[in-house]
C-alpha cells in the first residue's frame, strides 16, 4: 500500500490564530493533543508538488487552533518544531480541505482521532476502518519483531514475513475496496483510493464512487496519483518491449577496468551476460558468489559483462577489486543512455544475450530463476 513521505526544511514565522471558522482557500486546524509539543510546523502541498509554504504555530498546553492557506485539496503535514527520527510517530499527515475545520484530540504516544466538518467526519470513519484493515499486518510486524529481538534468526522471520505477509495485504486491499463500495458518497473514501498501487485497482475503486465525488472537489487530488500510476505503466511496457526476448540488443561502448573502450558487438558469437549492479546495491553484492560459481562452471560457454551503475569511478573499480569479480567489467557514466536503452529500472538486472545479439531473457532482482536459465541452457552441452 503506498505511503506518503514527506522531507522538507522549514522557516518561518511564530503565529498564533483563533479564527471561529474556515474561509475558503483556508483550512482550521484545531484541537489538543497531548505529548505533541509546544511548536507545530505545517507544510501544505498539492501532491507531486515540491511547492510548499511552512507555516510555525504555538500550542499551549497541547491546545490548538490556527488556519492555513489550502487553495486546492493537498496534503498536509504536522510535525514538532525539532523532529528527531525517534518522534517520527509524533508527524501527522492529513488532507487539506480548503473551506473545512479539521479536529485532532488524543495523546500522541497512544492515539488522536480525526474529526470536524464535512470531510473530516467522513474522513473519521476512514481513519477507524483503516486502522482495523492494518491490525492483522501490524501485528504481524510487531510479533517478529519480538521474536528477532528474543534472538530467533532473521532469515527464519524473514521467510515467514514473506509467506504470510502478502495474504494479509490481500485481504487488507479488500477491505479497503469494500468500503469503498459501500460507501460512494464519500469524499473522505477517494483518500483510500489512492492507496492502491495498481492502476487497475485504482480505476476500479474510482468506479465504485459516484459521478458528484469523482467530478468534484476532489478530482484534481486523485487525478495526480492516477496519472502517475498510468505513466509507470505505460512506462514499465516500454522497458518490457526493450527487454523483450527477441530483441536485438543495443550496443555500446564503455571503458573496461582498465580505461579501455569495451563494445558489446566486440561480444558477439558468444553468449552474454549483461548484469547490471552497484556497489551500493545489496542484492548485487550477496549474489556474487553464486554468479562466481555459476562463471567457472559455465566460463567456456558464455561471458558476463558487469555494468556498474550510480557509483563514481573510483568506488567502482574498489567494489570490483574489493568483491574480486572474474568477469568483464565496465563502467557506466551517469550520462550514459544504456540504462534507459535496455529500461532498466531495478537492481541487479541480468539480461543474457545469445550469439546472435538478440536478447534471450531478462531477469530483474537476485533470483534463483537465473541459474536455472544457465542450468537449462547449458547443463545437457
């Protein structure tokens, strides 16, 4: 499920503002909150926005109430004048209604509720369904983390996290979309829209809304998240034609470990391994010696070629003499287009190439599916 984050340095002003009612283009912001702090810094955005004008008021013994500027629907972030990670828990992240008054009580180490006019008494009730759609994978969290900290092997909780973990995401997601059916009406349920990662389940959360919400005020808010999901599609189909078997593999030209241009067609008549990596890529560096046992096994039939990627010179030739890797080994410029010509977007990405210069598989992330592609092709030769 997405999560929104927000980094920004604020300035500004101390103010203070006990104005009865939200005007439009402004949003009340009211309340007490125990264990916040005395100083509350807002940041108000329009999503995908870098645009934001920090505000700073005072609270006086957890009690609040002040106004700020909100144009359009946006997001909006609460923090303490000085947030250090450990109070990350006290950061407050909200929807900005503009024309609304939004009512925030409780005590920040254990819970505030969300409450007001309009759109925050719906968004009262997404908030309760939401914490009780999250409770099964929060336990889940909570629970192994004891249990790593009692000293069991991570790798073990590791494994369980990823077996049970995605069945409760499942069932989370469909806990969402059903509120969101049954409750159409709601301006507050196009907050549990955007949630979804997948264009298709966006488009049919957003099918279940009524027209007077999916046309009104806060269409400019959703259109963002669904716009982006529609770009990362029709991107991610364009890297997937580019990596598609059958392709002819571009080539290129970049200097070896030894300052020497190295072209790929200079490869040609062999099989090839492109994998591209990074010293600062974990997963890169914990599939080494598999790849090291897989070169010797196979290091007559086929070559790999390291492309290394977002590293300076320097740390790669170190990552390269560091992991001692037997390979071919270039380095790749961050003015390079050979990432964006093969459309590669995750880390390691291994393509091999045939003989012929065409592409046989593409493989993204460290997985065993690459040795039994190597297994299959070359164990019976």
């Amino acid at each position: 499920m997405r999560k929104m984050f927000y980094s920004c340095l604020a300035t500004g002003m101390l103010l203070m503002s006990s104005a009865a009612h939200a005007a439009d283009g402004e949003l009340r912001v009211k309340g007490n909150l125990k264990n916040f702090g005395d100083t509350a810094i807002v940041f108000v955005s329009s999503p995908g926005s870098r645009d934001t004008r920090p505000d700073t008021f005072l609270i006086k013994k957890g009690k609040f109430d002040f106004k700020v500027t909100a144009k359009r629907v946006s997001n909006m972030v609460i923090t303490p004048l000085f947030l250090r990670h450990q109070d990350e828990a006290r950061t407050i992240r909200l929807v900005a209604v503009p024309g609304e008054t939004v009512e925030l009580n409780g005590d920040m180490k254990t819970r505030y509720d969300v409450n007001g006019t309009g759109f925050y008494k719906q968004m009262n009730a997404v908030s309760l369904m939401m914490e009780e759609a999250g409770k099964p994978i929060r336990e889940l969290n909570e629970g192994l983390n004891k249990r790593l900290a009692a000293g069991e092997s991570r790798d073990s909780l590791v494994k369980e996290y990823n077996e049970k973990a995605p069945v409760l995401a499942q069932k989370m997601e469909a806990d969402l979309m059903n509120f969101i059916k049954n409750n159409p009406k709601s301006e507050a349920a196009v907050t549990v829209v955007t949630q979804f990662e997948s264009l298709e389940q966006m488009e049919e959360a957003l099918s279940h809304l009524s027209t007077e919400v999916k046309e009104g005020r806060m269409k400019p808010y959703y259109s963002h998240f669904l716009n982006t999901l529609k770009t990362q599609k029709e991107e991610s189909e364009r890297n997937a034609r580019k990596q598609a078997a059958g392709t002819v593999a571009p080539d290129f030209t970049l200097n070896d470990i030894n300052g020497k241009p190295l072209s790929l067609s200079s490869l040609q008549g062999k099989y090839v391994v492109l994998d591209f990596w990074g010293t600062w890529c974990v997963w890169c560096i914990k599939g080494f010696p598999e790849m090291k046992a897989y070169y010797e096994k196979y290091k007559d039939k086929l070559e790999i070629l390291g492309v290394d990627c977002g590293d300076t010179e320097d740390k790669w030739k170190a990552g390269v003499k560091e992991h001692q890797l037997p390979w071919l080994n270039v380095y790749n410029p961050r003015n390079s287009s050979v990432l964006a010509d093969y459309g590669v977007k995750g880390f390691p990405t291994k393509i091999l190439i045939g003989p012929d210069g065409k592409i046989v598989k593409t493989i993204v992330g460290e997985s065993p599916a690459f040795y039994t592609l190597l297994d299959e092709l070359f164990g019976g030769k």
